[in-house]
C-alpha cells in the first residue's frame, strides 16, 4: 500500500518535471508552425501547444530574410574543425604527458591542470584586444583556433591513457612499432571511448558560443548560428514566428545528434564530472 | 639465433629501488635459461633491460656479441611473451600474428605464409579471425607464443607465461613450450617464480635475489649443491630445515647437535655457523641403527598420497633462512614414505646420514663438504 | 626518470616525440590561454589606451580602484554573487532529486533522462529568445497566465525582463532549465556508482530510507557533489548571454554582470584597463571558488 503510493509519487513528480522541462522545446517548435497572429495571442493557455493551423510560413521567411545556410555552414565548418584538430592535438599532448619521458612534461603536465581551471570567459576579453591588434578577426579561423588546445580534453585523454595497460604498448614497441606507430596502431584503436567523450564534450560546450564571435565577428559572414538567432532577434521587424522557425532550425540537427548518440552524451557528461 | 651476454648491469629505479645490482650472465646461443627468484628479485627487470624497454644504469648487453644498449626493443631482435598476454583486443588472432611482420614490412605474401605456418604449429587455424576476447586463457597464451614464434626473433623473452593459467593447463603448456624450443633451438630467457617451472624447462637455472645472482647453474646441481643459504630454502617444498651449529666442549672441535644426535663437524675451508637437512634426509631410525637419530614429536602430519609430510618441533636452535637474519622458525619438517601412517601427537625417531648435511659459513655462503 | 647516467634505449627519440606531440597543444594553451590572462595582468596596472599615441604608464592599482568605486561594477559582482546564492544550492538540490527519482531501473528511465538533458544542447543565446517569448509581458504571456493559474487568480500580470525585482530571478529561472540536466547526469552517474551492498548493508542494519540516504547517498555522492556545486557557482559568475539577450544588463544594472561589464568595456576601445582589470578580478573569484572546491575534496580524503 505505502509501496503503491510512494512509486505514485514518484511518477507523477517525475511526469510534472518532465512536462516543465518539455514545454519551452514544444512552444519552440509548435509556435514555429503557427500563424504570426495566433503566437502571442495562444501563449497564454494550451493552445500554445497545439497549432490551430499549420503554416511554413515563418520558415519561408527565415530563408528569405537572412542567409541561413551560410551561418549553418559557419557553424558546421567551426564545430567541425574545432573537434577534429582538438582530438589530434590533445590526444597526442595527452598521450606525451601520460608515457613518454621528456624533459618538459611536469611543465607541462603542470600548465594544463593550472589553466583546466581558467573559464574562457576570463580570457575572452584581454584576448580580443590581443588579436584586435594585430588584426586577426571576423573570419571562421578566429573562432577555432584559439580552442584547439583544451586543457579538459587534454585531461579526460590523460586519465584515460594512464588507466590503459602499458604492456600493450610494450608489446608494440617489441614487435617492432616506434612510438608514433605505437599511438596509432595500438593506443588509438583502443581508446575509441574517450575520442567519443572529447568530441561530444568538446561539442557540448563549444557549440553554443556566442560571447566570442559577438566580440570577434563584424558581418554576416563569418557568423555561426548562435550568434545568428540573436542578431536576428533583433533584426526589425519582430516577427516572433520567423524567430521559432529559425531557432527550430539550429537545434534541429543537434536534438537529432543527441538522441542518435545519447548514450555517448551521457557518458560524456558522466565522465567530466566524476574525473573533472 | 643468438647468445645474450650481460655485464656489471646496474638498475635504480627513481623511486630509490635498486632492482639490478652489478649482475652479468651469459646465455649461451640456443639455451634456455631460467631467471627464478621471489617477487621484487629483479627477474622482470632483467628481461626487460634485454627487451630495451627499460635503460641500465650501468653496464652493458650484448646479443649476439654485438652492444644493443642504445637500440630501442624494435631494433633488437627480440620477441617477448608477457604476463599478460598483451594481445591488442581490437585485432584478430590473425592480425595480431601478423601485427610484428608488418612492422618489418614483409612482403604481404610472406606474412601471410607465415602467419599460416605459425598458427598450424600451435593448432590456431580455427581461431584466426577472432578476437582475443573470444578466447579462452589457454588459446590467449597460446596467441601471444605465436606472435612472438612467428617474427624467428634471435631471441625469446618470457615473462611468467603460465602465472594466468589454470594448474592443469599449466602442465600442459609448459611441456609444449619445453618442446618448441628444443625444436627450434631458440635462445630463451624465461622468468619465473615458480620453482617447478624452473628445474623442469630450463637448461639452466639463474636464482635472483635483491638484485644480484645467487646461483646459476644446471637445475639439479642447484638442488644438491646450493650456493648460499638462499639457494637452499628457495628450492625445495618443504624447505630445507637450517639451524645453527652449536660447539661443544672447550677447545674441541665443533659438533653439530640436534636433539641427542651428535655429528662431529667434517674438515671444511671455514667453521661452520649454520648446518642444513633436506627434510627427505630424513629417515624412520627403526630401519637404520647405524644412523644418528633425533627423538621428536609430529605436530603437524600432512598425507600426500606417494609420502607423507611431518612437521615437528625444531629440537635445535633452528633459523628461516627467507626471513630477516636469524628469524627462529619454530618447526622442521620431514619426509617420509607413506608407511607406516603417523598421527599427530606421536613421536617418532628421525635418523639422518652425516653426508647429507649441508654447511654454511656465517655468511650464509656453503662450504664445500669433504670429498667433494 | 630522466637522469645524465641514464639513457633509456631510443630515450633521445622518445624525448624528440614528446616534445613534438605536445608542442600544438603546448603553443595553443600559452598563445590563447596564458598569453591573455598575463597580458590582462600586466595590462590592468597600466594608462594603455587602444589607438592613443599618449605614451603607456604603469599606474599602480588605479585600475583596480575605479573598479571598486564604480557603484554599477558593484552591482554587477553584488548580482553574480545573488545569482550564485540563489541558483547553486536550488539548482543542486533539484538536480540531486531528479536524479534520486531517476535512480531505480526503469522502462521509462531513458526517457525521462533524454528529457531532462535536452536543454543541455540548446545554445544559451536561443534558449534566452525563447524565453523573452515565455515571459511576455500581460496576461497571455505564458509564464504571467501560469503563474495566474498556480495562484487561483491572484497574481497580477507582470513585465518580468523589465521589473527591477524579478528581472535577475526570471534569468535565474532559465539557467535552471537550461543547466540543471547537465548536473542530474552528473549527479545521476556518482549514484550508480554506490554499490548496491552498501544500500542492503545498511538495511540489514536497521536503517531506514531517511537513514540510508544520510548516511550511504550523501556520502557516496560527496566527489560528484562538490564537482556540481564548483561548475555551477563558476557558471554563476560566467553569466553574460541571457544577460546580453535577455535585458541588457538592466533595468537600471539589475542584471548586469561581470562579464556583461568586461564586454561593455571591450567595446568601448578606450577602456582597455577597465576590461583588464574585471576579467583579473573575475579570474580571482573562479579560483576562490576552485580552491575552496579542492580543500573540501581532499579533507574528504583525509577523513576517508
């Protein structure tokens, strides 16, 4: 009896949860599909999250109004290029800090875990004088490379190439593989997983960026998504519809990524915060 | 093929270790030689300073008369089979075969011969296209020798290969192994901690301790002759029973007493401080009057099936030659045939031959009995 | 384990291939991480004025002390520090009972965890649009008519963004739906890792669910805790998108924050010092929060 209520508890809290944290995703994508009109008119009640009548209207508008694809194309591009130099690089700093004997590693080794600590955001602004000054700005390279080396992928990498067996390595090396041909014959098959945590971490944090390319980005044309829902935000007239499609739009491939891949996230997430 | 020579090798570890101490060796071409000693004896590290993949200190080695200390493991010519295994779990059986060739960027057509070559002689055929994780702890072994048979290295590591197999399978591998490398006449450094292991597979036997050689020779010679009261309690289950010669009578020569027994002490190059019986010296004094005898009481009577084993109040000062210097050890223990049946509690007298004695200088070292 | 004596077989190219596969990363963390945040320092006690042909002095802490004496740079650490007192321990608590109620298997677990976290990988600048949408103002704004409903009818339709009293809470409101999965899968994975004896040990003792959750959960939980409370305190003092998007710092600087001030000053070339000086300050208060975090870890691990 107390058994039935409690679990009863427990689900309708979990139902009213999952409702609140639901709704602001429905009003997104259902409102994307309403009429300018009933928007504003329907968010007060359930009709929010029901449309009357279906239009694409908005998403006609979005295309004609900005150039969509080409901030899709900035994102995708940024992102893109941002993981794939940031597993090579810091999986190779990783696996030099983890094995092998040289003379700058506790240097090193020290630097990533003093500015593991350090938020971009103390960064953010002393370096947009930096490369003001020397006029680097307002292009998809700025918005990169200063992201590459990252001290968290660099550790998440490190705790996992220090928990591998060393004898496979040592078998490599025995067999005939220099050090190299060690990382990326043996190590690298081996440590799938934590490629898989680093590019999902590293997307997961990266991805929704919008301090850096406001302060860094002039026009459109090096603009990533983010920022682009914000400038069309503001961009007159106010068309709160266009605005839903254009947002429906941006999230649309990452939600799918997501639950394609949510036990990747999960672990992901899982593992910056117990070894974080 | 090749001979491996070591010479004044020194290891210290950072963290203040000193795992190898001014050890040299020679390893004949073709040997099989046997590296024995309790954990932290430095047998690993030795095995691997030949593989490179650790750095002497000091010292040299040579294989194949040539000095290989500055080659990294991939340009020595060698092949290891580890605790472990070490097999890489995203390969398979083949690709783990083939994994050391092409690393030499053999022809694809060789590698693949040989891969097929090496898999037949160790009845791996079947197993080609798994992975390891598909197999059991015997084929796992069995992969690893075949990764490091298929490269014909001039010489062959093995690091405890049989540690992770069950006691049956051990039995069965270690024939094999012995077998293989009498068929292909490779130069072999094998570690072990296993005495058994040892005497059976090698030609020679290194015994290690902190660091240093205590006795290298052929397995039987270390048996009847140990160097030093190490040697003399590492080999052997239940250990030989050591304890201190006593001197009796002023001025008189020294006499070895145990219980009522009386030895006098044979001319030896020194005096002797420690005296030794393996516990098979032993004997049920009924069938030998002639003997010295010892009257104790079993206190402990382990039946084995082909002996039995008893285990008795020490009736002299007696010492564990393992332990710290001088540690008493309360008990000896004896060896006797399975009949007449014993019972705790009872006594029996012990007699010995005076011949079977062991001597050892204060030192610990042996010293050499008459006659011999 | 370097050494003179001591040459490990091939060390010279182990050594060369360390330094090489280090070096990328190496250059990225002290051209874009070490660099900046020395060059702030060293900046902040400094005149530099961008594109000014005034020679550059070094003046001390003025800096500093205009910041202190700036009444709206003292809004703004005032509001960070609200927003942490307010959001940490709520957000926490919320999270650990999320994931208290996720901890039992079930079909719909999965589900439920998906939901959860889905605002997780939503950017902040989209989900601040929305939520302007959410918090319009009149009776038909979504969260004026549920408030109306929650209240049988005694709430009074509110301008929430543009309300100096409810402008930093309705920010608050929405870091909390857009952060708090992040923290429940955090807290979610610490409570999976409290083997399932510890729970029937403590039951075959006598305790009950109060008792375990005290005395097994707490504990278990101490590591991904600690971790949630630094990342979320941290995230406190980093808030600038909803700030930026949301109500620009006001009304009247009841919204603005550190980094919203740092930003401001970025954009007003003149004022490198004062950008300088915020993000030092701002650094200063992250590593506060980070050590403190530290300390509590390791007294874990002493007691432990």
């Amino acid at each position: 009896m107390r058994r039935t209520l409690t679990t009863g508890l427990r689900h309708a809290a979990l139902l009213v949860s999952a409702a609140a944290f639901l709704a602001p995703v429905a009003f997104l994508v259902v409102g994307s599909f309403k009429p300018e009109g009933r928007i504003l008119a329907d968010a007060g009640s359930w009709r929010a999250f029901f449309p009357a009548h279906w239009t694409l209207d908005n998403y006609r508008d979005v295309f004609a109004r900005v150039d969509f694809v080409r901030f899709l194309l900035n994102s995708l591009l940024i992102n893109g290029a941002m993981v794939l130099s940031g597993l090579a690089v810091n999986s190779l700093a990783a696996y030099a800090l983890a094995r092998l004997r040289w003379a700058g590693r506790p240097f090193v080794l020290g630097l990533v875990l003093a500015t593991l600590v350090v938020p971009f955001e103390a960064i953010a602004v002393p370096l947009f004088y930096g490369l003001s000054a020397i006029g680097w700005r307002d292009d998809w390279s700025v918005q990169v490379v200063p992201f590459v080396a990252n001290p968290l992928s660099i550790w998440l990498f490190y705790v996992f190439f220090a928990g591998l067996p060393r004898e496979l390595e040592e078998a490599a090396r025995v067999d005939g593989a220099g050090v190299l041909r060690t990382f990326l014959t043996v190590v690298v098959p081996n440590a799938r997983a934590a490629f898989a945590t680093v590019a999902i971490v590293t997307l997961l944090f990266y991805w929704g960026m919008y301090l850096w390319p406001l302060l860094m980005t002039a026009g459109p044309h090096a603009r990533p998504l983010p920022l682009a829902i914000a400038t069309f935000y503001t961009l007159p007239p106010l068309r709160w519809g266009d605005i839903l499609a254009f947002g429906t739009l941006m999230v649309a491939p990452v939600l799918l990524l997501f639950i394609l891949f949510q036990r990747a996230f999960v672990r992901g997430v899982a593992a910056t915060g117990i070894k974080g | 093929m090749a001979s491996v020579e070591l010479e004044g090798l020194e290891l210290r570890y950072p963290n203040g270790v000193q795992a190898v101490r001014g050890l040299s060796l020679a390893v004949a071409d073709g040997e099989f030689l046997v590296l024995l000693g309790p954990s932290g004896c430095g047998k690993s590290t030795l095995l691997r300073l030949v593989a490179g993949l650790e750095a002497p200190d000091a010292g040299e080695i040579r294989i194949g008369g040539e000095r290989v200390n500055e080659r990294p493991p991939q340009r020595r010519d060698v092949a290891m089979v580890f605790q472990n295994y070490a097999l890489y779990p995203h390969m398979t059986v083949r690709a783990n075969l083939a994994f050391p060739l092409r690393m030499r960027r053999l022809p694809r057509a060789q590698i693949a011969r040989r891969v097929q070559d090496t898999a037949r002689a160790l009845g791996l055929e079947a197993l080609l296209d798994r992975r390891p994780g598909e197999l059991s702890g015997g084929q796992r072994q069995r992969v690893a020798m075949g990764r490091a048979l298929v490269r014909e290295p001039a010489v062959f590591l093995m690091d405890e290969p049989l540690s992770n197999l069950d006691a049956r399978l051990r039995l069965q591998v270690r024939g094999e192994i012995a077998e293989l490398q009498r068929r292909l006449g490779v130069t072999t450094l094998y570690v072990t901690h296993d005495q058994v292991e040892a005497m059976s597979l090698g030609q020679r036997v290194a015994v290690l301790r902190a660091g240093t050689i205590q006795q290298l020779g052929a397995p039987e010679r270390l048996y009847e002759r140990p160097a030093n009261l190490f040697v003399a309690a590492f080999l052997g289950t239940p250990p030989m029973n050591v304890f201190r010669v006593a001197l009796e009578g002023a001025g008189s020569a020294p006499v070895l007493r145990l219980g009522a027994a009386r030895v006098p002490v044979p001319a030896l190059a020194a005096a002797p401080a420690y005296a030794g019986l393996r516990p098979e010296a032993f004997r049920l004094a009924a069938r030998y009057p002639e003997l010295p005898a010892v009257e104790v009481r079993a206190a402990v009577v382990e039946r084995l099936g082909p002996e039995q084993v008893v285990w008795f109040d020490a009736p002299a000062a007696a010492v564990d030659p393992l332990a710290a210097a001088d540690t008493p050890a309360p008990r000896m223990a004896a060896r006797l045939p399975p009949a007449p049946a014993l019972a705790p509690g009872e006594s029996l007298d012990l007699a010995f031959e005076p011949a079977a004695v062991h001597w050892f200088d204060a030192g610990g070292r042996a010293l050499a009995r008459p006659g011999t | 384990m370097s050494g003179a004596a001591r040459r490990a077989p091939g060390a010279r190219r182990e050594a060369a291939a360390g330094l090489l596969f280090a070096l990328p990363a190496l250059l990225g963390l002290a051209l874009f991480v070490l660099g900046p945040f020395l060059f702030a320092v060293a900046v902040s006690f400094t005149d530099l004025h961008l594109g000014s042909p005034l020679p550059v002095h070094f003046v001390g802490l003025r800096a500093y002390r205009r910041l202190f004496e700036d009444p709206v740079f003292l809004r703004a650490l005032v509001n960070n520090a609200g927003f942490a007192l307010v959001v940490v321990p709520v957000q926490t608590a919320a999270a650990l009972a999320l994931a208290l109620l996720l901890d039992r298997p079930s079909r719909l677990r999965g589900l439920y965890r998906t939901l959860f976290f889905m605002p997780v990988v939503f950017p902040l600048s989209l989900v601040s649009v929305v939520w302007v949408l959410l918090y319009a103002p009149g009776p038909e704004g979504t969260v004026n008519a549920l408030m109306h409903w929650l209240s049988l009818g005694h709430w009074r339709a509110r301008d929430f963004l543009h309300d100096p009293a409810l402008a930093l809470p309705a920010l608050m409101l929405t870091s909390v739906w857009q952060g708090l999965g992040f923290q429940m899968i955090v807290l979610l994975a610490g409570l999976q890792e409290i083997p399932a004896e510890r729970y029937e040990a403590a039951r075959v003792d006598g305790a009950g669910a109060w008792a375990r959750f005290r005395h097994v959960t707490l504990p278990g939980l101490r590591n991904p805790l600690v971790f949630v409370v630094l990342i979320t305190s941290v995230l406190a003092f980093r808030l600038f998108d909803q700030v930026r998007i949301m109500t620009h710092g006001g009304p009247d600087y009841a919204t603005t924050t550190l980094i919203y001030e740092a930003v401001r000053a970025a954009f007003d070339r003149g004022n490198v010092a004062r950008g300088a000086a915020i993000s030092v300050v701002f650094f200063v208060v992250v590593l506060g929060v980070a050590l403190v975090q530290r300390r509590l870890v390791r007294e874990r691990r002493e007691l432990a």
